[in-house]
C-alpha cells in the first residue's frame, strides 16, 4: 500500500504547544510526516534557523515517523522534491481561516496533486501563536504551559541582557550547530 508522506511547513520563531499538538496528531494519520522549516531571508527571526531546528528535532524525537528538515522557495516545489502528498496547516479561529484558505488555493493552482489538510490543535492553543509567545517572553511574562520547557529555556537564554551583550560581540557564539540528518 502506498505510503503517505504530508509537509507540516512553517516559520516555528520559536516552535510553540500548539505546533506539537498539530504535529502530534499528523503523525497519527500520515505514514511521514515532514515538519518542513521555511529559510526566509526576509524575515528577521528572533531564532536562528539551525536554533529551531534543534528545537523541533527535541520536541519530535519521540514521534518516529516524525522529521525536520530546512527549505527555501516554492513550498509546493519542496513538496515535490520530497514527494509529499499533503500539506499540513493548523486552524486555530476562523482568522486563520481566510488566509489559510487564500494559502491553500494558491497552492493547489501551482501543483494540483498536491493535497492541503486542516486540523485543529486542541481547544488551549486555539489563541496561542508564535508571535505573542515572542512578545510576551520579550516583555517579561510567562509562557509556561505555552512552550515546551526547553524552549521556555531557550527563550531566557534568548533574551537574557548578559546573553544578548555576548551574541552582540561575537555573533558565531550564541549558535548551535543543528543536528545533522
Ligand atoms: O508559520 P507561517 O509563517 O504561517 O508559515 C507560512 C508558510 C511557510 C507555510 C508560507 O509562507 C510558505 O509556504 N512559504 C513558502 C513560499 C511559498 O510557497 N509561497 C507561496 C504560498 S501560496
């Protein structure tokens, strides 16, 4: 029987509880599933791409069907590279839903074949989004139970003043060389 391979594309800046609830349920219904990391130069992060990508690559090790992998340019080409059937999206509000639904019609214009599937995160995460985590963690609040706890760290290190002096300094010492596959 053919095997059923889905992208779960995205910016993960950083990787929140909702993703994980996402990926944790497409891992359920896809034979693979691909979280796929887009590398977007124009976008300043507040994580480097190898950074996120370590976050997710701890936050996936227990899902075996489960990998990370970085891409540039047409989702939709990198869905063929790969040879996915399905694209993965969350829908948290019915906000999300006329950009996802612009995303996705967009998408099967470009490559036809190639299916979007929605699923909802669990009810708790249905306002979470990587945005407010960024800003709320810069403002001092907490994103306990928001965040895995490793990211939750990674966050305070992020933004610790002495961390931030550092990195200013010597911008190579802040990085983690990503996990290679
Ligand atoms: O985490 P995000 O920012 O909601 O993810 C958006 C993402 C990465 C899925 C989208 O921006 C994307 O697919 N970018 C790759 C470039 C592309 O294919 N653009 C055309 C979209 S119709």
């Amino acid at each position: 029987m053919k095997k059923i391979t889905a992208i779960y594309p995205g910016s993960f800046d950083p990787p929140t509880n909702g993703h994980l609830d996402l990926i944790e349920r497409g891992s359920k219904i896809f034979d693979e599933l691909i979280v796929a990391l887009l590398r977007n130069p124009e976008k300043a992060p507040l994580f480097s791409l190898g950074e996120r990508r370590l976050m997710l690559e701890t936050m996936t090790e227990n899902f075996m069907n489960v990998r990370v992998d970085i891409f540039d340019g047409l989702m939709v080409d990198y869905a063929a590279r790969v040879k996915a059937d399905a694209v993965l999206r969350g829908i948290r509000a019915i906000s999300d839903y006329e950009y996802e639904l612009q995303m996705a019609l967009m998408n099967r214009k470009l490559q036809p074949d190639l299916e979007t599937v929605f699923m909802m995160p669990a009810e708790q995460y249905s306002y979470l989004s990587s945005r407010l985590v960024r800003e709320i963690a810069q403002l001092g609040g907490s994103v306990k139970s928001l965040v895995p706890e490793m990211v939750e760290q990674r966050l305070k290190e992020k933004l610790d003043p002495a961390v931030k002096l550092r990195d200013a300094r010597n911008p190579k010492s802040g990085k983690r060389s990503g996990k290679q596959r």
